[in-house]
C-alpha cells in the first residue's frame, strides 16, 4: 500500500469513528471505545508518516478519489512537507486521544464531544493530504465546522456561545479569504490542481494578492494579530483535550496551508513579501505574550501564549522569504528549518500545557489562578510535567523550545548579507522584538506556574484537589518525554526536516549527525553551535554537585524564627502575589499603550472601616477599535433592512424593477 493511501485509510477509520461515535455516545463504554480506537488509527497514521519522512523518498505519492468537481476528481498528495505536518496532526491526535481516555470520563456531555472529535481529526489530515483547491477548501470547511462543534460541546456555559458565534464568523471569513486567493492562483484557465498551479506563471500583482489573501485566511486560523480574536474565546470553551488539539495542532494546520501556497504553488518570492510576514510576525509576538501576562485564567493564558508562538513561527517564515528571495539558500534553509522546529516544539509543549490546565480544572473545578495555589504538594505529578512545560515554552536549555527560538536568532544574525537596506534594518528589529517576547514568556510562564502550583492554597477548591488519573498523567509524561528528547538530541530533527528544505527550498542545513558529539551547527563550527546533551549533563552535575556541598558543608545548626511575611504581619493566603500584582511591572511599562490600562483605587478615609479596593481596567483596542465597530455596523444595517421583509407586492416589483435598471445602466456605462 503506498503512503499516500495508508494515510486515506486512516482518515477514513476516523470518519468511520465517527459515525459509530454517534450511534455509541450514550453508552458507558463509549468513551473507551471511541478514544482507544482513535489512538490506534492515529498511531497506524503516525508510524506511516514518519517512516516516509525518515526513509529518504523524495518522489511524492499521489492519489485521485472520483469525487468532487467533474474531469476533476479529489485528488491527494503526500510529500515532505505534508508527512512533516501530518507527524503533527496524528501525535497530536494520539496524545490527545490517550489523555481523553481519563478525561472523558468526567465530561458531561460526551455525545456532543465524541462524534466529532475523531472527525476533527480526519479533516485536519485531509487538509494537509489535499491536492486541489476544491478538495483543500472542502476539507479546511470541514475541520472548521467539526472545530465549532467542538466548541459548543459546552454551550450552556457563560461565554461559550458568544465564542463559538466568533469562531464561526471568523472562521467563514478565513475560508473566504482561501477562496479568492485559490481563484486568484488558478486564473482564467480555472486548473484548480495544484500541480497545474505550481506550474503556471503568475504576476507580481496576484502574487501580492494572494499573499494578502492567505495571511488573511491562514493567518486567521493561526491567530495572527490582528485576526487572533476568536483564539482566546475559542480555546477556553472547548474541552481541555480539545483546546489542546486547536492550539497545538488546529494552527499548523493554517500555517502548512500558508506554507504549501507562498513557498511551494506562488513560485519564487519577492524580498518585500518577507517584510509583510516579518512584521506580522513580530507584532504578534509581542502582543500575543502581553495579553498573556494579563491574564488570570489559565486557559485564556495558554491561548493568548499560542498567539506568541505563531508570531515567532510567522517571523521565521518571513526570515526564509527574505534569505530565499536574494538566493541565500544556507540562510533560507537555516531560517525555514527554526521556523519546522517550532512547529513541532510548540505542538508538544503546548498540548502538554492545556493537558495540565485540564487536570487542574478537573481537580478543583476552577480556571482562575488566583483561586489556586499550593496544588504541589495535592497534584505532585502533574505539577512536575506542567513545569517541564513552563520550562520548554519559556526557551529554556536543555528543552525543545531553546533550540527552535536560538536556531531563529541564529538565522537573524544573518541579515547583514542581504542587499536591501530596509531589511538589514528590519530584521535586527524583529529579532529585538523576538527576544523581548521571549524574556516575558518566561516572566509570564514564572507567574502561570507559581501562582497555580506554589504558595498555600487560595480556596476551598485547591485545599481538596486531587491527583488525575493515570491515562492523563500517562499522556502528559509522554509529552514531557518528547520535549526533553528534541531539546537534547535535536540533530536528529534537523535532519529529518532536511528533505523538507531541499524539496521546497532547493537547499539544506549542514547534516548534523556528522557532529561530534550530539552538537548542532547551524552555519558553521566557527560561528556557533550547540550541544543540548552535554549542556543537560552540566545542569544535572552542577545541581547535584550544589546540593551535595550545601549537605555536606552547610552549618547544622538548627535556627528557627518566623516566616517573612511579604511585609504583612497577618500570614493569610490572600496576602500572597495575585495575578494582577505580578503583572503589575510589566502593566505600568506596556498596558497604557496596549491596553489603555486604568488603575482605580477607591481609598476609605481614616477612620472608615470598609477596606480598601482596587480595580483594574484593560481595553482590548483591537476588538474595540475594529470588531467593535463592524459588529456595530453590522447589527445597525441589518436592523434597517429588517424592514424589506415586511413590504408589499407592488413595492417589492418596484424595487426589483429599481435595481434592473441600475444594473443595466451600470453596464451600459461600463460598456
């Protein structure tokens, strides 16, 4: 069987799941059932992309269903890059499976979530499997609608409404954008397979057109900022399981089909492309971060992280635009490469991250951090794979997510060879915008796990929490796993992204496993290199080595006295660092320009007795400066048209004689 239809029969065992899902979503032993059956499929589909991956076949595989548009069929294809991206999707699938296995069972509403999540599967593969524009819009449609259901599966829940009407409407305009930009592609011979496409010849006007287009489409379903305003109403809604599929999975999925179109089908790129895509990039960064830090559900906060994540993969994309567009193929490769790793990296961490929002929801019911606390010493294992977690997500050695973002900056340090002025300038800046989200993802990560795991408990929720099952921390120890093992032995993924690089690039990274030593070296030995093994077997020594001597030497002398306070003399909980005073720092430099931030504070004169309040007011000035005002419009508009439904027969004929006429007067003058 070729691989192509190895991974179709897998699609349609998820499909099949589904619909068994619907038949069985009453009964008990439906969840067992139908999440055991999805990590079978989604293994079977994992193996087979990675063994097509690794084994060096650089011959794409093709398929043709005799369905869709007529002389057309549905036609699907598996490359490098599609088995890169569907490596993703069915790790993500498999991981997220496994953990519904123990999560499930305390969902209340199962036939509304098990149905469709093994068809959210199916259409995130058929999305990156696609080899027409019909069938690309058809499956991306699907997964949207599956996604939305997912959303909803909560839908009496304060909010979860509102978010899934947001999703929706984002969502339809995102596929409107992938419309006209595959219409733009196929042009006046209406080929709409995307070999006919790859082949043809396009203009520098519809290459801008469709770059637009995409970012808009794709970049709505990634969560580029200013398009990310479903991402933190979306992701909370939905089960915790789910969450993590959208956040870790959904949004690469948008990101393969930015890649597939302005890499592979649009041809060579222009440098002023990467400027659009750099910028976007870095802006999404920066703000995705702050948003984050201004959060206090933890839910909210990891969607809000996901928007950083993207802008850094985004930035990365726009530095191999640039690299590639002046023949820099080493740079390219080197560029494209950071921004594959942290597709994968941020799949990991971050599923592992909204698997451990889960388990803390489904121990104490809550979400709000400033309402936990001290789950450490209740949850100790989930709170050591969420602190893997923070740590990979904050770009700390020896994890996965230093690798990516230091392979990112390395790539930046090659701007000076590129010719144009406005991007030796750029870049530099970008990647200062880089660094800086960087340090507050780690401030922000600081504050997500402290407050949620350290200090004493907040509420009556954490004081009684509970480990979670077995099937959750199972899943989220294999994650943490994989977060170690690409952060130490990242050589072997560079590599494994290579054929990647050459197919759609034309060049490659330096083989790494030539190395000594497990190292990587991006450009050359001269100019830097990295080697997470021995830096993990330095960290490991040296902790060891500190706490030995602290035994060993330290007085044993036994003093005691009391606690420090914080300055507070009383020792209650409420006295400990909240979310908004942790973020106050960071609120008093950025949240004036970003959030239009007011601090209220309503002080009792002496001798009052009531106490003392603060109030913090944040402004989300894209919703309000954007959302806000076309939802006005449009409510006003629709308000007004309102009216056509109630008029009568004789002004109905009138009006539609009124608008003949000036559609024929409209043509005349156009004539």
């Amino acid at each position: 069987m070729s691989p192509v239809a190895l991974q179709m029969s897998c699609v349609a065992g998820l499909l099949a799941l589904a619909v068994l899902a619907s038949v069985l979503s009453r009964a008990k032993s439906a969840t067992v059932i139908i999440y055991g059956a999805t990590i079978a499929v989604s293994l079977v589909a994992l193996s087979g992309s990675i063994r097509w991956l690794v084994g060096g076949v650089l011959d794409a595989t093709e398929l043709t269903l005799p369905v869709g548009l007529p002389w057309l069929g549905a036609h699907f294809r598996m490359d490098a890059l599609a088995s890169f991206f569907l490596v993703v999707v069915n790790l993500g699938g498999a991981s997220a499976s496994l953990y519904g296995l123990g999560y499930g069972r305390h969902e209340p509403a199962p036939h509304r979530v098990l149905p469709f999540f093994p068809a959210f599967l199916a259409g995130m593969n058929l999305v990156v499997l696609a080899d027409d524009a019909f069938s690309y819009l058809l499956c991306w449609e699907f997964m949207s609608l599956a996604s939305w259901a997912l959303v909803m599966a909560h839908h009496r829940e304060t909010g979860n409404a509102k978010a899934g009407y947001v999703y929706l409407v984002m969502a339809s305009f995102g596929t409107l954008a992938l419309l006209l930009a595959f219409g733009l592609l196929a042009g006046p011979a209406g080929d709409y397979g995307f070999a006919a496409i790859r082949a043809a010849p396009h203009t520098p006007y519809v290459a801008t057109l469709v770059l637009i287009l995409m970012l808009l489409g794709a970049g709505s379903k990634a969560g580029l900022v200013p398009l990310h305003v479903w991402l933190p109403l979306a992701h909370p809604a939905a089960p915790s399981h789910v969450s993590a599929l959208m956040s870790g999975v959904m949004t690469k999925v948008a990101i393969y089909g930015f890649i597939r179109v302005i890499f592979d089908l649009l041809g060579p790129p222009t440098w002023s492309a990467s400027v659009v895509v750099l910028f976007l990039g870095g802006i999404t960064a920066v703000m995705g971060i702050l948003y984050a830090l201004m959060e206090k559900d933890l839910k909210r906060l990891l969607a809000y992280s996901t928007i950083e994540n993207i802008g850094v993969i985004f930035a990365s994309l726009g530095l191999a635009l640039a690299f590639q567009a002046n023949g820099l193929k080493l740079a390219a490769a080197l560029a494209f490469t950071a921004a594959l790793f942290h597709v994968l990296n941020h799949s990991l961490f971050k599923s592992l991250l909204f698997f451990g929002a889960g388990a803390v929801l489904t121990a104490t019911g809550e979400r709000d951090i400033d309402k936990l606390g001290g789950l450490i010493h209740r949850m100790p294992f989930t709170s050591f794979v969420v602190l893997v977690g923070c740590v990979a997500i904050s770009a700390l050695p020896p994890f996965n997510g230093f690798v990516s973002e230091w392979l990112m900056f390395q790539a930046v340090l090659q701007s000076p060879e590129l010719p144009q002025w406005a991007l030796k300038i750029m870049v530099p800046a970008v990647g200062a915008l880089l660094a800086l989200a960087a340090a507050l993802a780690a401030a922000c990560f600081v504050k997500a796990f402290g407050l949620t795991f350290l200090g004493r408990p907040r509420g009556a929720a954490a004081e009684t929490a509970h480990e979670v099952d077995r099937y959750a921390l199972s899943a989220m120890f294999i994650l943490a796993a994989l977060c170690l093992l690409a952060g130490i032995l990242p050589g072997l993924v560079i590599d494994a992204l290579s054929p990647i690089t050459i197919d759609i690039l034309g060049g490659r990274m330096p083989i790494q496993a030539n190395e000594p030593w497990l190292s990587i070296v991006p450009i050359a030995e001269s100019r830097s290199s990295y080697n997470g093994l021995l830096v993990m077997i330095f960290i490991t020594i040296s902790a060891y080595l500190s706490v030995l001597a602290i035994h060993r030497f330290a007085s044993h002398a036994l003093r005691r006295g009391p606690a420090w306070g914080c300055g507070f003399s009383d020792p209650v909980p409420a006295a400990q660092y909240s979310a908004a005073s942790f973020a106050q720092p960071i609120r008093r430099v950025f949240g004036t320009l970003v959030f239009s931030a007011r601090d209220h504070v309503d002080m009792p004169a002496p001798g009052d007795v009531r106490p003392a309040r603060l109030r913090i007011e944040l402004h989300d000035l894209v919703w309000e400066g954007i959302y806000g005002p076309i939802a006005g419009a449009v409510g006003f508009s629709s308000d007004r048209l309102n009216r056509l439904q109630f008029l009568t027969i004789r002004r109905y004929l009138s009006l539609v004689f009124a608008t003949l006429v000036t559609l024929l007067l409209v043509l005349a003058i156009w004539s």
